[in-house]
C-alpha cells in the first residue's frame, strides 16, 4: 500500500501488460469493443476527484452506471477519461442523459474506479474499487459527496502511509436534482456523504457509534441511537456496513428530538458469511474452530480502522466535535486506537460478555456444548479450547499480523501511538463498559472493575410499516391451532445458516412423536441444500393438516406473546424475548459463540436443555416438545418462575441513562495504551 518508486511501477506496467495480453490482442482482433458515447443532455454530475488511489502506473477513469429499480443490473451511463496520479482529478462534469429525469428513490448509481490498460490502439480495463450510492442520498447531501471506494472482497480500499481509505469526491450542480422524481424523508435522519455536512443546531451532545456485522449486531446499536436523540436530544453519527444503511436509516425515522447521520465503515459481513467457505467454518462443530473465529472477530474489522479515522478527523474539524465514541465488542482494539488518537472518551457497549477477559477458573470464553461426535475427543477439546487462557495467545496472533499494515500494532504506529494490548488497557485504566444485560443474567466474573456495568436488556421496537402486526398466512396459522386447541411452538434460527433438512428433520420428529398434538411455525431464511424426498412429503402433509408452517419473518414482538414454547437459535435479542415470555425455551442450530453462552443461560435457568449443535438435536427433540408443552413439567414451572424484565419494556431508558450517567458523573477521560505508567492492574488472561 506504500508509494513504490519509479522501477517498481515500472516492473508493474510491464508485468500488467503481459498479463492483459490476451485481452489486448482480443481487441485488436475485434476492432475493439466500441463504448457507448456519454450523454450530451439532461441532469449533469460532476466527478471530481479520487483521494489517495493505490499506486499504479496506469491512468484511472470512474464509469457510472444506473440501475432505475435498485437492483443488482446495471446499465452504463457515462465515464471520464483517464488520468494518472495518486489522487487523480477529473473535474468531469458528465451528462446523464435526459432519461435520468424519471429516475425516483428507487435509483441507485454505480461508480467503478478503473485502471486503463494500453498497448497501441488496444486498451482493456483492471478493477479498483467500487461504490453504489441511492441517488435520493446524493440529492440530500450538502453540495459534495464522499464515497468510499470497496476493492472486491467489500472491504474499503486502502493505501499510503499511513493507510488512508479511498474516497471519490462527486458533486450535482444548485438545482442539478430538482426535476428528479425525487422525495425527502425526515430531517434529523441523513445519510452523511461528507461528514463535515453542518446541521442548523448545536445538540447536547455528538456521539460516534461505529459498529460492523450482522443486522442482529447492529440492531441494538439503532435502539441505543433513538434512545439517546429521542431522551436527551444528542446528535448521533452511525457509522456501520453500507448493507445496513437502509435499515439503519428507517427505524431512525421517527425520532422525535437529536439527529443521526449515517456514514460508511465499509465491509459486508452478510456477503462474507454467505461464502462457502465461511459456512463450513460456522458449522463446523469443534471447541477448536469456535475459539479460532472469537480470536479473529476483532482483526476480521481492521480493514475499517482507517475508515474510522478518516470520519472522526474530519468531524473533530467540524462545528460539533465528537464527545464520545460507543463500540461493539469486535471493535474494541479499533475504537481505543481511534480515542486515544483524537483525544475522545470510549465507552464500550457489550453484548457478548463471554469475551471480556477472567481468571475466574468458571469463566469460559467458549462453552463446551455435545455436538453428537466422540465423547472423548468432544472432552479433550472443552478441556484445551474454552478458556481464556488457550484464547489469549490466539487473539494475539490475529492482532499481531507482523507483516501486514493492518495488523492492530501497525495501525497504532501509523497514528504514532505505541504498541498496546486491547483488554490490558481496559482493565488498567478501568475504561468504561457496559453490557445491555440484567445484573443476575450471569454469574459475574470477581476480576472485573466496576466500571464494566450491567444495565438492562435492550430491544428495538418496529416503528415501520407494517411492523406491529403480523401476515395473514401466520395470522390464519395461529387461529386455525386454538380453534383444535393445539399448543404452538415456534422454532427460529435467524439468518444463520443452519441446513434445512436437520431443522425440517427436528420440527417432522417432534410433530410426528410427541404426545402432545401442536402446531410448529418455523420462521426464517430457507436454506438451499436438498431435503430427502420422504421428509419433504410428510412436511408437505402436516402444512395441510395445519400444523406446520414456513415462513421468511416475523415480528417477534407480537408472535412471542401467542407461542407456547420456543426453539431459537441463540442470539441475545431472540433468546432473551423468549425467555421474557416465561415459557420453556431452547437453544439450538449451529451455536456460534455467543449462541453457547444463552444456551446455557437457559439451561441454568431449567427453562430447557443444554445446548445442543441441531445434528445432535434431534435426539432430545421428542422429549423436549413433550416437557415445553407440559403446563406441569420441570421446564414450564422453571419458565413460570423466571423473570427477564417486563416484556413491555425495551431497555432503550435504563442503557441510555448509564451513558448520559457516565458523562455528567464522571471524568470520562481519553483511553491510553496499557504501557502508559499507572499503578492499575489487569488479569493474566487480558
């Protein structure tokens, strides 16, 4: 990513040119594949600039595609010519034709950073960087829009030294926009194109909440930001996956005091989950592979590190600078790194409390759960990978990347920061955390400061159309059991790829054998492996008899309080609004890490059995759904006993008073790396 020299560019000129040969000569042999002519009419953008491009001895050109409906195809629109440089300027002012004019919301515009490849009159193309932006966010941007540029695995594009992410600088002309068929939404929601945007008041208070993964990491974070513009009026910048704006964005849109803009971190976690290769590792079933990923979690976001930096040092220069940096726990190295280097507070919110670091010999990091394979080999790996002794060395190896600039130790030397371990500096300097959990939800660990709080669960409740209410066919469902007084079971597994035969297999045993006669609703994403013919015939049947049903989603809000009993698959939010029920809930799938841990909270409540991978599940599945279902059984009478908070309540209140707490009790001060003189301590295993 470092500047090369003339020799070196050079080398890759002529190493590119022979790589592309056969394509060059394609082109020669074809007369060239003819480009459509860019427009000479209706609404103009301008493209002005790309900042710190990767080296490359080539020129660069931004192409800009359409797609009028929002989806995946793209038609061409226009390009620039190509110019070289590592910040190459263009200041192309490009027509987008007159048909732009009946482009609506829906419209979403692609702009592609190429390299130009030529050899005489033959020319081909090299891929850079990509970024896709609804053209209804271009329009409510103030005059220039940054878009961050994502190389072709999704992550951002990156280069110089220090790593800078690359940004493309376009620009509509006043009125450019005007006759597009173009709507607004609310005024405190925005999607930030360029973070020194002003707003017309100064707020309480300006908070940074960068979080990355999945919806369900990123949902509690959209609850917390509502709360804290809606109770104490703060202006929030939420900077997460692009995947997320969306969603991020409309259950935003009824705050009713503070604001929140959204920026880009780059990455997509979803897209990387969905790889192959990426779900073989999550079903995988082995002690060893789960403490493999929680010791990458963390590194697996360094890419966005000098995204982050980039947003703060400009919004540090902007009217309102930031008072206070909020993070997931897989960004905690990345978010001290970033405080400590623009001088801001850093309050950790946590909502995976097995990470966080213990001498307690009870405390495990991983926890062990029967996966259905050899009990000895299943023995030795609970004894060797659940710990966060075997954890420590682990994290630190992923950390460390020695030659790589996005190891956690070069990103902090790039800010002239001195090397640092994440979790010694946390307990040294004893920086604030707080975990969205009732205090009696675990046993807590007796090494841990009191500045690591437990406050209440938090839920973000649907405000969107639509939301509150559920589809008919589940409606219908639902009725159809209480008219043949049939008990109901709903069986969830979230977005995680849990295979459709063994989660069909699961629902088919328990129908077909349990004494009792109930109806199953299985809510979630249908996975695509084949389903063996003869269970496919007998599920087919029960959805006729009405005791079976698929379906994509639902609002768990309003289907939970109608179930009897619950199979879920282990996430914080899903479990713990089953568990508010207080109705016997299970916990199986694929049991990714934290997934474990509320498997067990269940099992340590009696509300259900041990956490079980869903291969092995199969075999406690009848005598589950006859204990659930049983009003007298040890489940039912566990669940009736337990309390998890009023399910009418959504925690937004209780988190957002710990924070507003710590910034008007306390001297929040910038964090410091865990070499810094200070007299705290911190437990091996940090």
């Amino acid at each position: 990513h470092k500047e090369s020299s003339a020799p070196v560019l050079i080398a890759a000129r002529v190493g590119a040119l022979l790589a592309d040969l056969p394509w060059l000569l394609c082109n020669v042999a074809t007369g060239g594949a003819s480009e459509p002519p860019n427009p000479t009419d209706g609404p103009m953008i301008t493209i002005v600039r790309a900042a710190v491009t990767p080296a490359a001895p080539f020129g660069l050109y931004v192409t800009v595609s359409v797609s009028v409906d929002g989806g995946t195809k793209f038609d061409f629109v226009c390009r620039t010519t190509a110019v070289k440089g590592p910040t190459p300027e263009w200041k192309a002012q490009l027509c987008l034709g007159e048909q732009a004019k009946q482009w609506g919301n829906s419209a979403k515009l692609k702009f592609l950073l190429l390299e130009e490849h030529k050899l005489g009159t033959a020319k081909t193309s090299a891929f850079v960087g990509c970024a896709v932006v609804a053209l209804s966010d271009l329009k409510s941007a103030d005059g220039c829009n940054e878009l961050l540029f994502s190389d072709i695995d999704s992550e951002p594009v990156l280069s110089g030294a220090p790593l800078t992410p690359c940004f493309l600088t376009t620009a509509f002309a006043d009125g450019e926009l005007n006759g597009l068929a173009l709507t607004t939404s609310n005024s405190r929601v925005s999607v930030s194109k360029h973070p020194l945007s002003s707003h017309p008041r100064r707020y309480a208070r300006h908070a940074f909440i960068m979080s990355r993964g999945t919806r369900g990491d990123v949902q509690p974070f959209v609850a917390l930001a509502c709360g804290l513009c809606n109770e104490l009026g703060w202006l929030v910048t939420f900077c997460t996956e692009d995947r997320w704006k969306d969603f991020v964005v409309s259950k935003c849109a009824d705050i009713s005091d503070g604001a929140v803009r959204f920026v880009t971190s780059g990455g997509d976690t979803q897209r990387q989950t969905e790889s192959w290769i990426s779900k073989e590792i999550m079903s995988s079933k082995t002690e060893a592979l789960q403490e493999l990923m929680m010791a990458a979690s963390e590194s697996n976001f360094f890419p966005s590190g000098p995204v982050f930096l980039h947003h703060l040092r400009l919004l540090q220069a902007s009217e309102q600078r930031i008072d206070l940096i909020i993070n997931a726990f897989t960004l905690t190295g990345i978010a001290l790194l970033c405080g400590e280097a623009h001088c801001i507070p850093v309050v950790g919110f946590c909502l995976q409390p097995s990470c966080i670091p213990s001498d307690d010999p009870e405390w495990h990091a991983i926890i062990p759960v029967d996966s259905g394979g050899l009990s000895l080999l299943e023995q030795a790996e609970a004894k060797l990978f659940t710990s966060h002794t075997s954890l420590k060395p682990l994290r630190r190896i992923f950390e460390l990347h020695p030659f790589s600039s996005l190891s956690l130790p070069s990103l902090r030397a790039q800010c002239g920061l001195q090397s640092s371990i994440t979790w010694k500096a946390m307990f040294k300097w004893q920086l604030p955390l707080i975990i969205p959990m009732l205090p009696d939800t675990f046993p807590r660990p007796s090494d841990w400061p009191s500045n690591f709080i437990s406050t209440d669960f938090i839920f973000l409740r649907s405000s969107a159309p639509g939301g509150g209410s559920l589809a008919k066919p589940i409606v219908d469902f639902i009725d159809a059991a209480r008219a043949k007084q049939r008990k109901l079971m709903v069986m969830t597994f979230s977005s995680m790829p849990v295979p459709r035969r063994l989660a069909l297999g699961a629902a088919v045993e328990m129908l077909q054998k349990s004494k009792h006669d109930f109806a199953l609703l299985y809510v979630g994403k249908r996975q695509p492996d084949e389903v063996p013919g003869a269970m496919q015939a007998v599920a087919a049947r029960l959805e006729v008899e009405g005791k079976l049903l698929e379906v994509e989603g639902a609002d768990f809000g309003v289907l939970f309080p109608r179930m009897d009993a619950f199979v879920v698959h282990g996430g914080l939010g899903t479990t713990v609004e089953a568990l508010r029920m207080r109705k016997p809930t299970a916990v199986t799938g694929i049991l990714l890490m934290d997934q474990r841990f509320w498997g067990m909270v269940c099992f340590e409540k009696g509300v259900g059995p041990k956490p079980m991978h869903i291969e092995a599940w199969k075999s406690i599945a009848v005598d589950w759904a006859d204990r659930a279902l049983d009003s007298d059984s040890d489940y039912s009478k566990a669940a009736a006993a337990l309390c998890f908070g009023d399910e009418a309540n959504d925690g937004v209140s209780e988190n957002v008073l710990a924070f507003h707490h710590l910034l008007s009790h306390g001297e929040l001060q910038p964090p410091k790396g865990h070499l810094a003189q200070a007299a705290g301590t911190f437990p091996k295993n940090a």
